[in-house]
C-alpha cells in the first residue's frame, strides 16, 4: 500500500488519516457502477474520504465500457 499523504484532515483536523481499501460507488453514463478495493485517505473522525491521483486511476481502470450503436453514437 502507498505512504499516507495527509497529516491531518483539512476538514476536521484530525491527525487520525488512514488508508483503506474501499467500494467505491460511482456513475458512468449516467449509469451506476461499483469499483472494487479503491485505496483512499480516509477520516474515522468525521469520515470525510481522499482521493489521490493514484485512486481516481483505480476507478476509472473498473469504469464499465460505454456501447455505442453502428452510427456511432452512445446507445441509451
């Protein structure tokens, strides 16, 4: 797992950050989706939840593929 990147939480200012691994759920199209084990920065204090560059690369490597129909265009 990667080194924690926050002292404190700069909502709180709990110095209690940790790193989780967590479900994260997100929309793709407008549509639902579930990204599996998301390393994240995360607050037991005020639960607040911190996304590194590294984290927002987990989900979108899980995003569900868009169809599209043989015009080209997103099917709905």
């Amino acid at each position: 797992m990667r080194q924690l990147t926050l002292k404190a939480c700069p909502m709180c200012g709990s110095k209690k950050i940790r790193l989780v691994k967590r479900d994260i759920e997100s929309r793709r199209g407008g549509r639902p989706f579930v990204a599996k084990k998301i390393d994240i920065e995360e607050c037991p204090t005020c639960g607040e939840r911190f996304f590194s560059p590294t984290s927002m690369e987990q989900i979108a490597a899980q995003q569900p593929t868009q169809k599209t129909s043989a015009s080209g265009r997103k099917s709905a």
